[in-house]
C-alpha cells in the first residue's frame, strides 16, 4: 500500500482564518490612504498616513502567512 499524507486540517483552518482576517485590511488600507491624501492640510495627516500603511502592510503580511500555512498543510 502506498503511505498517503493527508491534509492537515488544523493547520488549513489557521491559515484560511489569517487570510479571512487579511481582507478587512485589505479594503480599510487603500481607503484611508485615498481619504488621507484628500485632506493632506489636516493636522493628523502624518499618523492617519502611517495608519493606513500599516494596515496594508499588515494585510499583505497575513495574506502571504495564511496563504503559506495553507500550502504546508496541503503539501507537508
């Protein structure tokens, strides 16, 4: 008989919860960003800006981790 691994289900569900949890910032990101730079004048540009760059950094970084777990519980 031939030894079949088979996907690891856990580790599926946490790298589909780190993607699901990616998408928000995936979205919320880009659109502070755009409001951001239509108010460059207002007082908390520079946070607001820094803000809305973490929360696309941090989108793009839960979308490679979730999506990394999600190939080693198929293919490890």
């Amino acid at each position: 008989m031939q030894d079949r691994k088979h996907t690891d289900k856990k580790v599926l569900m946490d790298g589909i919860k780190m993607m699901a949890g990616s998408l928000p910032l995936a979205f919320i990101g880009p659109v502070v960003l755009f409001s951001t730079f239509k108010n460059q004048e207002h007082p908390f540009f520079i946070p607001i800006l820094i803000l809305a760059l973490t929360a696309m950094a941090g989108a793009i970084f839960l979308m490679f981790k979730g999506l990394g777990k999600v190939m080693k519980s198929l293919f490890d």
